[in-house]
C-alpha cells in the first residue's frame, strides 16, 4: 500500500477492558498513541466520554492535521450498515450510533466501521502473516474468539463487518449453550475462560498463586499436566474443525491464529494441526497451514487503519507480495 498524500488514519480499537487510539500512516507506523481503560459497567454516555477522552489526545496532535478518515475495530457484535456497535461485554451500548458519534467528535471525517476480528485479519493481510495471501481466515484466540476473511486478496466485511466471526460457528451439535444463543460454538471450547474451566474440571489445580488463566493452564501443560494438556487438546480440536469448515467453504490457503492464548504456542498448534488432518480432508482444504500471528497488541489499531484506507481508497492498495 502507498501513501503518497502522506495522509493519515485515526484507528479506534474499542474493546471490553481498554479503549486504544493511534494516528496510523501508510506503511503502517503507529505515530500518536492514546489509550483509556473501558468503563465496561458505566452508562453509554460515559463510555462515550472515553472514548471522546481519547479522539481529543489525538487531535490535540500536530499530526491530526494530515488525519483523511477515521477507522474503527470494535468488540462485537457490530453492525457497520447501520454504523452502530453491541459490545457483549459493554452491556451500556446497545446499538450505539458510535459512528456518528465518530464523526461528530472528529470533525465530519468520514468514519469506516468493522468487528475486531476483521480489523485483526486487516492488519495480519497488510503487515503480518497473512501478507501476500489472496485468501485467509485471520483467528483471535483470547478472552473469546473471533476472526476476519480475506477472499481474493481482499478484506471480506460482510454487509455488517462481521464476517468471518469464527467462534460462533457450532463444532458441537449438541454442545453446551453459548452465550451468543447458539450451542456447541468454537468459542464455547477454545477461548481461554473454557481452556481453564475444561482443565479445572478435568483436575488440573492452579499453583500458590492461584492463577487459573490460560497462561497458567498452558504451562501445566507444557509440564505434562494430563488435564491441561486434555483441554488444550480439545481447543485445538474445536479450532482445526471451525478451520477446515472455513476451508472447505471458501478456500483460505492459510489461518493466522493470534490472541493470548495463542501465546500457548505448540500446546495449542500442535493439536490443532494433528486434528486438521482429520476434518480438511478434502483436497483443496487439505493444504491450509496454520501459522502463528505476527503483529501483537497493536494489530486492532494498524487493522482498523487498513480496512478505513481499503474501503475508501485512500491509499492505494497493493499490498506489497
Ligand atoms: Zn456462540
């Protein structure tokens, strides 16, 4: 992608426990960072404060003079048609018109809407590991789970910006409900709360310090722990079938897995590969690799940036190969 204006992008990355905020330029550099944390419990106006906290360090900016366009990742569900977002865990937005809220708290800049996990898959295909691949899926593996499709070597939103939203496909027909209304989902399986329940349930038992997070399931496994290594397995398991689904139905030749417990490294991917064998068993969907993610924490802002600059042409596009 090019930038011969030198224009900018202001990128929102609104989640469930911090609201982020960057002027991103067109090789992807964050220049001006700002950053509040989620008042997830508060009413929607002082949400909104927050968020309004973090546009006004940005524009207080010298740089905010080069900004084009406004592009938001958002914790779903969203629906960029109507320009409102439903965060589940931010009960106080309730198709929330953020962007016309963007809008007016920027100026009138036009404002570009997406999930997180498509803004996740934006910035994976622009600068990560997804780059010069036509056709992925993009995975976020934390907390939930969540993901983003690239189809013929470009961003696939979706008419409300949740395409590819891996985790509520079912993998389980008559699985456990899930707080999406659906049951047996990916999510309910392989986010980090169901690694640890799964492992907790199955026997595995915290250290002194009483960390019961992924991390720490992860490292029982690592050591050998039976009942962390069995839940591991089993979001592995749930992955590589919400995977070769996507495969089978669209043909990705590659699914980027990031998030924190993708942090989990081998314990997760090496599972996850073995069981894909079993359900891509199809020729076209055999092939799909399973790589890593590239980009870290900052991969919602640089994403949010690159589907705002693709959907309004604002740099061009060419993803360098
Ligand atoms: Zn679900």
């Amino acid at each position: 992608m090019q930038n011969p204006s030198g224009g900018l992008v202001a990128a929102l990355d609104i989640g469930g426990t911090k609201i982020a905020g960057a002027l991103v330029d067109g090789s992807g550099r964050l220049l001006v960072r700002a950053r509040r944390a989620t008042p997830a419990r508060e009413d929607a106006a002082t949400v909104l404060d927050a968020v309004a906290g973090v546009v006004g360090e940005l524009t207080a900016a010298a740089e905010w003079a080069r900004v084009r366009a406004v592009g938001i990742g958002s914790a779903g569900p969203v629906d960029a048609a109507a320009g409102t977002v439903s965060p589940v865990n931010v009960p106080g937005w309730r198709e929330f018109p953020l962007v016309a809220e963007a809008g007016r708290l920027t100026g009138g800049l036009p404002v570009v809407l997406v999930g997180d996990g498509v803004a996740m898959a934006a910035a994976e295909h622009w600068r990560g590991a997804a780059r010069g691949r036509a056709d992925a899926l993009c995975m976020v593996v934390s907390t939930g789970v969540g993901g983003g499709l690239v189809l013929g070597g470009r961003l696939h939103t979706g008419p409300t910006g949740n395409a590819g939203h891996i985790g509520h496909i079912s993998v389980d027909l008559d699985g456990e409900p899930c707080a999406c209304g659906g049951r047996g989902c990916v999510e309910r399986i392989a986010s980090g709360p169901h690694i640890s329940r799964r492992a907790l349930e199955g026997g595995w038992r915290p250290g002194p310090d009483g960390d019961t997070g992924a991390a720490a399931v992860a490292a029982a496994a690592r050591a050998g722990d039976r009942a962390a290594l069995a839940a591991f397995a089993r979001a592995g398991q749930a992955l590589a079938a919400g995977i070769a689904a996507t495969a089978t139905l669209v043909e990705i030749e590659v699914a980027v897995i990031g998030g924190g417990v993708a942090g989990a490294g081998e314990v997760l991917l090496g599972p996850l590969r073995e069981r894909l064998r079993d359900y891509a068993a199809l020729s076209f969907a055999a092939g799909v690799e399973v790589v890593p993610a590239r980009l870290g924490p900052d991969a919602g802002l640089v994403g949010a940036a690159a589907a705002a600059a693709q959907r309004l042409g604002l740099w061009e596009w060419a993803p360098d190969r």
